[in-house]
C-alpha cells in the first residue's frame, strides 16, 4: 500500500501507514508538500471505528470531512 521516499515521508508516517493497515485500512496517501504531516487513509465504513482508534491511540488527530459530489459551484458577491 505504501512505497517509502526518503524526502516524503519518515519513521512517523511509516509507522502510521503500518497501524493502519493492521486495523483495517484499505488504502491511505501521504497528502501535501511534504511537511504538515497529512495523511488520507480509506476502510470499509464497518471497519472505522477500529481504524480511528488505532490512530487515535498514536496520537493522530482525525479530521472529518466530506466529498462535494456537485464540482465546482460559483456564486457572485
């Protein structure tokens, strides 16, 4: 699920991907520039509660978000 590069991720996010895939991450992706530390991690919605935990546990902050499945919207001031 994860290939390691040397100027994109270290021994924290590695660890996070190996937790994660040990309690029920299907898939996951370093997000970002390199340097805040975001990581997307997907699981089966029966399995979340234990993959939030373990993450949690490790003391990763989970951030709730949604997909907008309309695109781009627009509006003018």
């Amino acid at each position: 699920m994860h290939t390691s590069r040397e100027w994109a991720s270290n021994a924290t996010i590695d660890g996070l991907f190996d937790v994660a895939t040990k309690h029920g991450a299907i898939g996951g992706k370093a997000l970002g520039a390199g340097g805040g530390g975001c990581l997307l991690f997907y699981s089966r919605p029966d399995e979340e509660h234990v993959l939030r935990s373990a993450l949690e546990a490790c003391g990763a902050h989970i951030i709730d978000f949604n997909f907008d499945w309309q695109g781009l919207l627009t509006w003018q001031a």
